[in-house]
C-alpha cells in the first residue's frame, strides 16, 4: 500500500485510528 502522506508516520495513524474508535465507541453506546 503506498503512503500518500509521506511525513504522516505510523504511529501517528495508529494513534488516530484509537481516536477514532474510542470516539465511535462512545457514541454508539450513548445512542443505545
């Protein structure tokens, strides 16, 4: 898979994918 952001490290993904579903997480169970 080719990196379109060359400076945006995988870390840096990762921590934002954690964002990410922490986030979805939280509004899933609040709608329920």
């Amino acid at each position: 898979m080719p990196l379109l952001f060359p400076n945006f490290s995988i870390e840096e993904l990762e921590d934002s994918i954690d964002c990410y579903i922490d986030y979805y997480n939280n509004e899933r169970l609040r709608n329920t």
